[in-house]
C-alpha cells in the first residue's frame, strides 16, 4: 500500500509491523472504502427547461406512437393489464401510465454490504464510483492481451477491494474465460462474497443465474433480508433501438421481485442503434430507459431502480465505437438532466475509452467522460475502473491508476469549503509580501491535507525520475497493483456462510451442464 | 493534413493535387482556423453567493490592510498620485479606488490579426485556444529531451498556425536556446510574423524588448493601429505573495501605453506561494490580479486587459508543483466566477500538466484542467498544447494531440442544439425498434458532422492496428507532425513588411550587445 493517496494512506498506514500488526488493523477494520460521496459541487444542466421539454414530449411520443417491444410474452401481458397499448411483443404507452409508474421508483435508496462499514446511498445527492465489467481480455501485469481467467478475475476484485475510492466491486470485471460457461456464474459469484466486503453486482445472461445469484446472497446476508433489502446491483441492458429482450426481463423479474435494482441502460452506439443527432438519440434513450422503470413497477411497485445511460458514438466511417467525444460528454451530461426531471437516481459510465493502451489516448478520453459524469450529477458511476478498448480489455494498470483518479474525483466532487479562509488571511497577514508560506504553523498543521496528491502521478525531479530508471505511468501502475495485491489480505467471511456458499456451489454444478454442448 | 478532425478535414481537404492545387487553396485562405468560440453551455459557479462575497471581502482586506509591492518607483507614484496609501513600494488600496479602476478595464475586446480572418474576440462568451509558452526543453520528434532551438520554435508556430481549434499562436513556445539573449527576441518576433498570420504573443523579459515587440508590430499593423487596437497579448505575472515587480511593470506599462492587453496572472505554486487553503489561495490571487488591473488603468483607462489565474498545487512533501489536481481545477473555476463577478476577460490555463511523458497521466491531468477550463467560461484558454513536465518541456506529439483536443472541447463547449430533434424523431418513426439507422437518409445527410472524430485517437480493431504496427498514440501523434510541417505552406507576408521587419531586426543586431557578458 505504498502509494495510496495522500488523504487515503494516512488512515490506512500500517501502524505497527508483521502479520500480528496488519491482522490487528484488518480486525478494526482499515479504510479500505470512503464513504458515500456526497457531492458538494453544482451539477450542469446543459439544456433551458424549453429544450429539456422537447427532448421529454419527444419521449413520450416515441412510446405513444412507435411503441417498444418487450419481448417476453410475461412482460407484454404485464403491459396489457396495466392498460398499454400491445400488438403481440409491440407496447405502446400513454405517458399518463408511464409517468404514474415511473414515479412509484424511490429517488434514493441504501445499498446493503455485508460488511455495514461499506453500506452505501444510491441516489439524490450521493454517488459512488464502481469498476468496469465484461471485458474477455485483460492487459495483465506483463502488459500482454490476453483472454481473461478466474485468476485474474479474483485478483480484480482484491484490487477493488482495496481501493478507497471504489464503493463497490462489480461482477465480472473480466470474463473468467477458462471456466465452461454454464457453471461460470457460481464461481464469480464465491469470488465476490470472499474476496471483498463491497456491494457487489449480479448475473443477468439467464433467468436461472439471477435467481443462483439471489440464492447465494441468501446465503450471505439471510433469507428475509434479500427479499426486501437492496444488496446488489444489476445492469439489464435495451437492446437500442426500443427492444427489451427475453433474457435482461427475465433477469429483471428475478431481481425486481426481490427488491434488488436493476440498471435500466439502453447500450446505445449513437448514430448505428439511435439517429445521427445529440439530442434525438437522449430522447430515444430516453423513451427506453424509462419504459424499463415503468415496467419493474408493474413488477413489484416500490422496487429501487436506475436511470442509466450507456452512450458512445460511431466513427460512421468504419461503424467503430469511440469513447471520451464531445457529443458523449453532452450525452452523459444531457440524461443526467432528464434523471432528475424524473427523480430517478442515475447510473452512467466514468473512465470508458476506446483507447487500445493505457496510453495518453486513454487519459483523455477517461477524464472527459469522467468530468461529465461527476458534472451530471450521476449517482451510480460505473465502468470507473479498468476500462480499455471499449470495454473489450480490463487493465491492472489502467484499474489501480484509475481508481486514484476516482479518489481525486470524490474530492473534487466534495466542493469548496470556506471554513478555513480566515485562518489563512490570518496566514498572509503574517507572511506579507515576498516571502513564503512553507514555513507557517498553518502551513505544517495543514501539511497533510491541504491537497490532493496522487501518488501514482510523478512530479519530481527529471534527474530523480531518470535515476529511477525513468518509470512510465503505466510501469509504475503495475508496480502498485503488484505491491496491492501482495500486500492483500482477507476481509474475513464467517466459515458457516463460506461452508454454505461451497455447498451450494456443489450441488448446483452437479445440477447444471458441465459446458455448453 | 492527412489526419484532422472530421468537421474540420471537411473544410481543409486538398480538391486538386500538386503544388498549384495547394497554391490556389492557399490563396482561397483554407481553414486553418475555426472562429472564436462562442460559448454554448453554462458556467459552473462553485460558490453561492455568500462564499463569493467572502472571498472578495477577503481579497479586498488583503489590498486595504496587508498591501502589496509595486516595486518600480514611477507605479509607486502613480499609486500615491491616485490616492492610494504608499510607503515606499508597498501600496495599500482602498476598494473603493480599486474597483473604480477596475470598471475602467473593458469585459471584452477584439484582438487583430494581421490576416482579418484571423481576428478574435476575447472576452463575454468568447473563448480561443492558444499553445504553451516558455519551454527550455523540448521533447522532439524522435522522442528526445533537449534544449529547444530557434528551428523548434518556428516548427511550433507552424504547427499552431495549422491547427484549426488554435486561435494564436504563442511566443515562445519553446526558447530558443541557441541564439543570445539580448537579440533572441527578435528573432521570435520575426518568426510570429512570418510563420503565422493568427494572433501573437509579445515579449516581456525587458522594457526595450517590449518596445521592440510595439516596434515590429507597427510595422506590420502600420503605427497609428498599433497605438489604439489589440494586436497581441503578453503575460505579466506576479511573484506571489503580492509582488509585482520592476521587470514585469516596466513591460506592462510600454503595453498599457498602447491599449495592448496583457494576462495579469499571479503565477501561484499554492501551497508554497499562497496559504494552503483553497479559499485562501483564491483571496490572496484575487487580489493580486485585480491590483494588477487596476494599475493598468491608472496608465492609460480603458485598455483592455485580462484578469489571470495560474495556480497550480505544490505536493507539500517535496515542493514539486503538481498538475491536474482537484484543488487546481476548483481554484481554475473559482477564479472564473470571480471575474465575472468584476465583469473583466478571464484568462487560465488548459492541459498544463506535470506529466514527463505524453502517457496516461499527461491525458488524465490535461483533461481534468481543460474541461474546468471550459466550464469557468475562460475567455483567453493559454498553455493549450505541448505543455509537459510543469512547463519546463514543449512536446512535438502533446502538441498536436491537445491541438485535437482543442477542436474537441471547442464542439463540446459551442452546447447542444435542438433544431434537429423533429427530424432525428422522423428518423425514429422510419426505423422503428430493431434495427438500425446507419442506412436512413437522415443518417447519410449527417454522415460528416453528426458527432465529432478525432483522427489522433485510434479505435477501430485490434486486429486492424495489430497489422499497422500498433502505434502508440505518441508514436501516430508525431507521424501527424511531420506531416503536418511537410505539407505547411506559409501565410504569405507582404514583402515591404517582410524587407522592413528585417532591416529593423538588422539595425538592432547591431545596437544590441551580441551576448549577456
């Protein structure tokens, strides 16, 4: 844990030596997670409230007059008892219904960890940062592209566990390729419970790993509790433009039924599955999105759910997706908006780059879209972590670097306060012109705090820098999830719920197919 | 030209081969630069109105009470014949004395190119982009760090005046280290009007080097012009605390004199150079700057003028400045609020980072500072690209990918606009859900302007990239500079101006000693 923020490292410094001493701190419970960000800075409305309602009458009439299929003969006939418009899987929804439904959603709600230290509010003014998801490759430690493994995978998420900023893991960072996929989802789930006391999110490519993945938070966190209590987070996608398919609603039954909120994100690649136009694929977005809350409303009224946006637009020269563009930027900041107009809480992306490299492609691109997340007031921003090559890669270094970003974004988020001002007028009182401040008992007593220092950004000496042998950002990056994760240590399960979770994971593997045929 | 952006490729794309084809472009003036920026989204004001009063409460006791140093004996004067209390160089000014200075200065003004089409407006909702200033080194285009020479510089003012989203260029973009001292100004001058026709940059290190710069300029404004109109701009920082000194007041009053705006910029290394306090360094820089504006009033009221902020975080471990902090992008917007609050152009830095290399921590921290550029409604963004290593390195490859994007954050800052929403929703309605929109007429009509590519940034397949040799994104950005310097071709100077711009550098060659003995 050598180079941990400044902020960070001083509550998580080792006190006292050896394995007695660290096992001491783990019992009390290090920092290893800030708590819920509440964000003390504006956010930025990019519309008036003329063109903010176009953009909503727009929505409503997409819904009332093109329709969107909810592909699931469960979900239509859900949709035709509420009173909808259905032409088989076609559901076309007066606004009055939709925004009824709509507004049964809570604008806020607790996420439960099984550690209550990492318990987080989702929602409002509250937001938490979580890492990247689904990528098949990993740049690994040897800066190679290769498939992704449980290794790495249960490595990830030590690498989330231990990073403060991060408020949760998330499920698959990367695709645990070498495992046969019916059976996949059971050992990333065991990877959460144990590597990690962070919420966590949960499987949703089948009815019946959403319903494994609830029975196993059972396990955990006890039977009663999961059926009302938020305790993960899941990422049911539209299939833009204006489809739900059978698989996400089935995940969605499973999950909304349980009280468990989904991220109801249109993946949207602006200009192929929406128009070419900033603000004509917000208000197809914005149609979908919320037809998806209405509907987990018909499921179970009440349930915590997301606004989510998942936007990139297209090199319409070669259909490639790209990342960190202005209209992305707007996008992410435009949704946002329409989020509160509707007291949803609201999920976006920070830190999603088409960048191949953990490169100064990948820099850009990161900080444009995770400035606009923090500016949209997202309360749920994923894919924070990690992310390469849109989201085909997961990368150690891209992960650790990152995940400090986010902790100079949870303090820029934070605001200015004036409570010192007059302290430090008193300060240039005494230093006066000419001089200088490093000396001042204001200077000393704020000498830890004052400001940010990222520790894996390099600001010294060229001569220094060079007699270290000249390390790029990305090497000194591996370096430090090198060091995190050697340094990893347990958060502790109780052995009757491990024993539990091993059980089930038996006695399901013997259920379920050894690998697709 | 081969890799612009999109928008702007558009514009410049070679219509007929060979050296006639260029030459007829060239005379039909092609686009080597968009229109001043007119600012399309809103401000971020991080502070309520309370905090905002405090803050300018403070910086005005800090005038009335604590004083700072005009350390030439004819300002002191002025001051004194003003009414301001003086003791020596140390000048105490009443608010009511400072802000009715302060009103004098203009909120916007229009600065001259000696090419009309190049002329920009500073100030209100106008923005422009300029590159960095005053590197001793240069990171070249075969990646080495060395000391910059005059055929550096004059690369650089080439680049600037070919990249669209650059609205001037510098000065000294690097110094050009082997020519002497006392003539090496010159020779900048000289190239600023030769290599270029956007808006410039004036010298500052002397009062005959500024008379030099009025001197050259003359001759190619003509002399009543330049008596009366903005044609350049120079920076005069302070030395915090609260210094303004004898090098840097003699320049500004020989710029002042001839209603030529100068950037009155505390450069700050907060932390070290002002207390460690957010709020605080913002007071202590307020007050500064405004001293510093309305001393220029007292030489000649009305002349334009931009308030300045510079204000970087020291890491208080080392006392090396960091870039691309949190605390460095709240102060960037607190000190735009602050000027808007005195009603005067702001002037602050983008992509000035700390980063030695152009790697993942140069995007993250150019990006981070840029995008709080942006959203302070900066009106003179400076130190735009190129910037390494705090200032100490101008990079060939940073150059041009910040140039990029500059283009970028021009289209994200111009806002969103709605006038296309009813036909995207005609889009809509003729794709209907399932498919795809990349064959629809609406698509096609916006193929070239939809959304915003950046022709530096990779992302199409791995593969694909894999076969091109996997460049770097550094490695691609100096491929764009050399190609870019092959294919400049010069704006074109009139030859009188050109025969009597070197007659005067000859006449003072020899008036000026051939070195600092």
């Amino acid at each position: 844990m050598r180079r941990l923020s400044e902020d960070v490292s001083a509550r998580t410094s080792r006190r006292s030596g050896g394995r007695a001493g660290r096992r001491r701190e783990r019992m009390a419970a290090p920092l290893v997670m800030l708590p819920t960000l509440e964000r003390g800075i504006p956010v930025l409305d990019l519309l008036g409230a003329d063109a903010e309602e176009l953009i909503h009458e727009e929505s409503m009439r997409i819904l009332e007059e093109v329709g969107i299929d909810f592909r699931d003969d469960e979900a239509a006939a859900m949709w035709r008892e509420a009173g909808a418009d259905t032409h088989g899987h076609r559901v076309r929804i007066d606004r009055t219904l939709l925004m009824d439904l709509v507004a049964k959603a809570p604008s806020e709600y607790t996420m439960h960890a099984r550690n209550p230290e990492r318990t987080v509010r989702v929602g409002g003014r509250n937001s938490i940062f979580v890492p990247m998801y689904g990528a098949p490759y990993v740049r690994d430690l040897d800066g190679n592209r290769r498939y992704g493994t449980l290794e790495d995978l249960y490595a990830f998420h030590k690498l989330a566990y231990l990073s403060p900023a991060l408020h949760s893991t998330s499920a698959l960072i990367c695709e645990p390729v070498d495992l046969p996929v019916p059976r996949r989802h059971l050992h990333i789930l065991y990877g959460l419970f144990r590597w990690s006391d962070k919420p966590f999110m949960g499987i949703v490519t089948a009815k019946e790993r959403a319903e494994d993945t609830i029975a196993m938070a059972k396990i955990v966190f006890g039977e009663d509790f999961v059926n009302d209590n938020p305790v993960m987070t899941s990422v049911v996608n539209a299939n833009s433009p204006l489809v739900w398919d059978a698989t996400m609603l089935d995940a969605l039954k499973v999950y909304a039924a349980h009280n468990q909120p989904c991220l109801l994100t249109p993946f949207a690649l602006c200009g192929a599955s929406t128009s070419a136009s900033t603000v004509g694929a917000v208000a197809q977005v914005n149609a979908e999105a919320l037809a998806g809350i209405a509907f987990t409303q018909l499921i179970r009224p009440g349930c915590p759910m997301v606004y989510g946006q998942f936007m990139v637009t297209v090199d319409m020269k070669t259909g490639a997706p790209m990342g960190g563009t202005p209209e992305a930027a707007q996008m992410t900041l435009l949704m946002g908006q329409l989020a509160r107009r509707y007291g949803l809480p609201f999920r976006t992306s920070g830190s999603h780059v088409g960048a191949k490299l953990p490169d100064i492609q990948a820099g850009y691109e990161a900080n444009m879209l995770m400035h606009a997340a923090i500016l949209s007031g997202a309360n749920y921003i994923w894919h924070a972590a990690g992310w390469l090559e849109a989201g085909l890669t997961a990368s150690y270094a891209k992960f650790v670097l990152d995940a400090e970003q986010c902790a100079a974004w949870y303090r820029y988020a934070q605001g200015v306060k004036t409570d010192d001002l007059k302290d430090a007028m008193d300060a240039v009182r005494q230093v006066g012109p000419a001089s200088h401040f490093l000396g001042t008992q204001h200077t000393l007593d704020r000498f830890e705090t004052a400001f940010f220092r990222p520790d894996l950004m390099e600001f010294g000496s060229w001569e220094q820098w060079q007699a270290e042998g000249s390390p790029d950002t990305e090497t000194r990056a591996v370096q430090q999830a090198r060091a995190m994760l050697d340094s990893y240590e347990e958060p502790g399960l109780d052995e009757g719920v491990h024993e539990a979770l091993l059980a089930f994971i038996a006695r399901r593997e013997e259920e379920l197919p050894a690998d697709v045929s």
